[in-house]
C-alpha cells in the first residue's frame, strides 16, 4: 500500500494559556524530520501584522488585496480575507462549512496543500471538524473533531499520531 501524501492537519485546542504555543513548538521540530511543515494560528483580534508607515502597510492601506514581502531570509503575505470575509474557494474545499472562521481555515489548507506541505498544525479553530489534540483541561465536547491526544501526553506519542493521521480529503471526495 502506498503512503498517504495528502496534508496532514491536526488542531491543537485549549483554554488561554493552557501550553497550546508551547506543544507546537515542540512538535513542529519533531514533524519536521519527516517533511515541509505548516502552521496556523487562530486570532479572535485584529492585529497590524506589518508595521504602519512600512511599504508593505502602505500597498495594503492603498487597497491591495494580497502583498507579499519578501525580505533576504523571510518571505510573508498579508491578505485582507479573514475569518469574517474567507477569500472564495476556488475548486477545492477541504472543510464543508457555513461557518465563515472554518471556511478560511480550508481556504488555507487548500493554498499550503498546493504548496507541498506535509503536515500543518493549526493553534486553534477548535470548533473544525480536524483531529484535535486537547491541551489543558478542556472538555472533548466543545470541539469540533475528534479528539486524537492530549497537551500531557509523551511527545514521541503525539508525533507517532499525528504521523499515523489520513490526510485531508477535499470534501468532494477527491485527493488534494
């Protein structure tokens, strides 16, 4: 049987200051061993994530809807479509939902899928349908997915899960 080569996505949901950051900072290193990886992080503020006065806030003040700065070690992108307004699927459609917060977050599955990522680890979202690890005293029920492990379990367990997990399926049945 061949390997599954569809993204992996698992969440990593609790309460404020629960250790969330803290588990994805260990396993991003752990899952890196074995390909590309992702992160996602789930807001629920606005945040200026390029400085005011800068170039790039000055083109994305200007009225563009996507810019990307590309600096000699860093590459980012800044786009207005957020949890509020997710940008439009353009095909494919990893997480069927009317809930505009699960809609971006396929949306960006689907764009970091299209760029061979391997693995993504989404800080947050708790309410998508994605395997979740719990992290803190969080009860299963108040999560959208099924729960996979948890934030006090042995790393190399969780890495070994997340490993074994199916990749993500376009809900249209088709592979990314």
């Amino acid at each position: 049987m061949a390997a599954d080569t569809r993204l992996r996505a698992v969440c990593v949901a609790g309460p404020s200051d629960a250790g969330k950051t803290t588990l994805v900072e260990r396993l991003v290193p752990r899952l890196a061993e074995d390909g590309r990886v992702a992160t996602i992080k789930s807001i629920h503020h606005d945040i200026e994530v390029d400085t005011p006065g800068t170039d790039t806030h000055r083109h994305r003040t200007a009225g563009a809807e996507t810019v990307v700065g590309i600096t000699p070690t860093t590459t980012f992108e800044v786009t207005t479509h957020g949890k509020d307004a997710p940008p439009a699927a353009d095909g494919d459609t990893f997480l069927e939902a009317d809930d505009p917060e699960i809609q971006a977050l396929s949306r960006t599955l689907e764009r970091l899928a299209r760029r061979g990522y391997d693995t993504v680890l989404v800080e947050g979202f708790s309410q998508s349908p994605l395997p979740t690890v719990l992290v803190g005293d969080r009860d299963p029920a108040t999560v959208g997915g099924p729960v996979v492990g948890r934030g006090n379990d042995e790393i190399d367990d969780l890495v070994d899960t997340i490993r074994t997990l199916e990749g993500v399926r376009r809900s249209d049945g088709l592979d990314s």
